[in-house]
C-alpha cells in the first residue's frame, strides 16, 4: 500500500465522518423546530379552553369564583411552558360542565 491510498482512505473516511455529522444535525435541528411548533399549537389550544371558560363557565359552575381562579392558574401554567398539566386541567373542568371541546 503506497501513502497516497493511506491519504485517500482518510480522506474518504473523514468525508463520510462529515456528512454523518451534518446528516444528525440537520435532524436535531428538525425536532426542535417540530418540538416548538407542538408547544405553540398546544399553548395555542390551551389559550382557546381559556376563552371558552372564561366566556362561559362562570354562569354555569357553582363557585364560579374558585372556578375561575383554577382555569387562570391553568392558563399560567400554558403560559409558562407546562401544557400538559393546564389543558389537563381546563378540559377537565369544561368536560364536568358539559361543554364541548373545541378542536385540537
């Protein structure tokens, strides 16, 4: 084997270590974009039970004073990045007073 094979070979080893690399950061990088588009459209839906219950629950639940103190705690909880816990707890709580869910 001469050196100029032992060059090429690194060479070619090196190139495909490259597009490895770039290959994984170009889907990295997909997900984290994907990631913030699903927080956004769950913050969005999060927002939209907000409003719901905000224009109609207080006329229907019985101490809608602590009703409405609940739905903005969970509201803020959307706001602050934990979706999960707030749309969680905002259909819940249109669900028990027979509201219908508004599209996802």
């Amino acid at each position: 084997m001469r050196a100029t094979d032992d060059v090429d070979c690194a060479a070619s080893a090196l190139g495909e270590f490259m597009r490895t690399i770039i290959a994984s950061l170009i889907v990295v990088a997909s997900l984290g974009v994907t990631g913030a588009r699903a927080q956004s459209d769950d913050r969005a839906y999060c927002e939209s039970l907000y409003e719901l219950w905000v224009r109609y629950g207080p006329t229907l639940s019985k101490g809608h004073d602590a009703g409405t103190f609940e739905a903005q705690a969970s509201v803020d909880q959307c706001r602050q990045g934990n979706t999960a816990a707030g749309i969680a707890t905002l259909e819940k709580k249109l669900r028990d007073n027979r509201f219908t869910l508004p599209a996802r």
